[in-house]
C-alpha cells in the first residue's frame, strides 16, 4: 500500500493550484503552437487481469555508481549551479540504472519528498498502455463504451481514451469549475466539448480525470480506484515507492496534481520510459506499448500520452534546438522535471519553486555540454 495518502479539501487553494498550472503550460507553449497549458455497459466483464510482472530485486536503480569523470561530473556541476540560481531544490541524474548524481539545494535533501504537481500526471499515460496491452481497455474506443452519458451525446460520443491521454479531446478545461463539488471525478465528466475530437490539441488536467473515472469504472471489481491499479500495475515492479498521493474530498486520487515522493523514486519511473518498460532487465510493459506513450498528435506533437515530447510542427526542436529528438519529459507547477533522454542513457529529476526565468533550454546545455549555445 502507498502509505500515505492526504485527505484534504480542494475548494479555493486548489483554483489557484490549476490556474498556475495553465501559466506553466502558458510558458512551455511559448516554444510550441500549444492552444493552452504544462507545467455504459461494464466494460470489465470477462475481460483478463492484469498481467502480473516479474520484481526486480532491489529497490536501488542500480547497487553500485559508475565513477564521473572529471568532463561529467563538472557538466552536472553547470547544470546543479543553474537550478539553484532559479529555485532548484533537488537535482538528481541517472545513467543506465544507476544514480550517478544528486544534490539537494537551498536548504534542501537529495532525499527529500518534493510534490510533482501538474508532474503527476506522468504516470498515467503509461498505465494506459499497460491496460491496453492486458486487455483490460483499449485505447481507441469511445469514452461512451464506459461512460452513458458520453454515448448519448452527439457531442461526445466519438471521444476515444487516446484523446484524452494527448489532449486532443475537445473538451474545455474546467480548471476553475473541476473541484465543484468536491469531487475531481465526477465534475470532469460534467465539462463541455468546446471543439470537435481530434481537431484542436488543448492542455488541461479535466481530460486526465475523465481518463480517470472511466479507469475508477472499468476496474472497480478488482482494484478500490486507480491509485491502487497503478500500485500493483506499475509501482509494485519497479519497487517505487510514493510518500503521499492527495485525494478530493469523494476520496478520488488526484491523479493529475496529487503525487508526493523523492526523486530518486521518481527517478525509477523515468528508467522505465527510458528503456522502453523494461526495469533491470525486466520487461514490465511491452515495449511496442511503451513506443505509444512517446507518440503526439497531428494537433499535438509536442505531447504524447501525457508526457511532454521535443518534436514540433516544424520538425525543430521546441524544447530543446540542438537535436534530442527522442528527448520526452514530465512538467509540474515550480519547474518539477522528469528529463527522459534515450540517446544519452540519461533521465534527469529536477525539483524547484517557482521561477519565470527558468528555461529547459538553458538547463539542458548546460548539463549536456552544449558549448554553441550555452551561458556562462
């Protein structure tokens, strides 16, 4: 069991918490054509469980670290001193499965459970993929198979579970509406479709409840709510263990604003994308799965299923200009980053507060050694 968990209520602070998640994704959408903010029938008869995955056998990403050389470990030293110029509070890096790096900042612990934020939602395109190859979903077929009320709407209807991953659903985003009444759930299920799906790629935490409620739907014979699904799914392989995850007031976890944990954890999950679902040398999730979590939209192509990606409508970059391609990362209010870099074995977690002056750009030629363009 995730052993914490905050019961909190949501009304007022948490307004502001999603307001501040549109201004982040407000300024990621400064490099991209983001139209807005980063930072039935119960489908569940006969359908399989879930497959159970082998354990690795240790919780460490690796029993021992590589030694740095002097190059490496004066790049992560650029970077370290750039994050704390602008809020950091833990830096830490991984290469291959092994943490090689890591620095707590401004008063703060490597060690320290730090909240992801908007951050949270990393998890979630990833279980989706893990659902869909077990059988239990797939991520093509109408919301509407789960949800009524979604299927006798004209509206509505043709909104599939992918749309909801990448953010091309059509619905509005609700950030100022969704915690109504307490309950994260049933208030995303209430949003209006302000477009056709498909047409429009527009950022917004209520498509991750919706995606969250239809999962509460498809599994409530087996699992309490999608925090423990995700428990015994994703988290229990792995070992990664979370310090908290906030929940509404209907006890609904959080699931795009509600993750607690150190970034050494985090870290974890950041290796799995990395190497394509495999942990230590132990598939988790099928890697053809996987490849789905790192693929944008038409709308969309700096985002895949709720995860950030470096690919743009023109081919650039628009996170980072000088390559990286396959660079994918997790943004949260306060500059919290998850970096997943495949080419360079690497995978990067930032924790911070809040800084207008922070740039990805700027951070990652620092720490890759991008002396064309890098400040001083």
């Amino acid at each position: 069991m995730i052993p914490v968990f905050r019961f909190q209520s949501f009304r007022g602070h948490e307004r502001a918490r999603r307001a501040a998640a549109i201004a982040t994704c407000a300024l990621l959408a400064l490099h991209t054509a983001c139209a807005a903010p980063p930072n039935s029938a119960d489908a569940t008869a006969g359908a399989p469980a879930p497959a159970r995955a082998q354990r690795p056998a240790t919780s460490e990403p690796a029993a021992t670290a590589p030694e740095l050389d002097a190059a490496e470990r004066e790049r992560y030293e650029r970077a370290a001193a750039y994050s704390a110029e602008r809020k950091g509070r833990v830096l830490l890096v991984v290469r291959g499965d092994a943490v090689v790096y890591a620095v707590g900042q401004n008063g703060f612990d490597a060690d320290d459970a730090h909240p992801l934020r908007s951050a949270s939602e990393s998890f979630w395109g990833l279980l989706a993929v893990a659902a869909d190859a077990d059988g239990l979903l797939d991520l093509d077929e109408p919301v509407g198979h789960t949800i009524p009320k979604f299927a006798s709407d004209p509206r509505r209807s043709d909104i599939r579970l992918r749309q909801l991953l990448n953010a091309t659903s059509g619905l509005e985003r609700g950030a100022a509406t969704l915690d109504d009444d307490g309950d994260l759930f049933a208030s995303a299920l209430r949003l209006e479709p302000i477009s056709p799906p498909g047409r429009r790629f527009r950022y917004g935490a209520g498509q991750l409840y919706v995606f969250g409620a239809v999962l509460d739907r498809k599994l409530a014979d087996r699992f309490d709510d999608p925090l423990e699904f995700l428990e015994e799914r994703i988290l229990d392989p792995i070992d990664l263990e979370v310090d908290a995850w906030d929940r509404d007031e209907a006890g609904n976890p959080d699931i795009a604003f509600g993750a607690h944990l150190r970034a050494g954890e985090w870290a974890k999950l950041g290796i799995l994308l990395k190497d394509r679902g495999a942990y230590r040398g132990v598939q988790i999730v099928p890697a053809d799965a996987v490849a789905a979590v790192f693929e944008g939209s038409a709308p969309g192509p700096e985002y895949g299923l709720a995860l950030w990606r470096n690919r743009g409508r023109s081919g650039a970059g628009p996170f980072y200009a000088n390559g990286l391609p396959d660079l994918a990362f997790a943004a949260g209010i306060g500059n919290q980053r998850l970096y997943v870099l495949p080419a360079k074995d690497l995978v990067v977690v930032r924790f911070g507060d809040r800084d207008r002056h922070w740039s990805d750009e700027e951070f990652l030629r620092r720490l890759l050694a991008d002396d064309r363009t890098a400040g001083d």
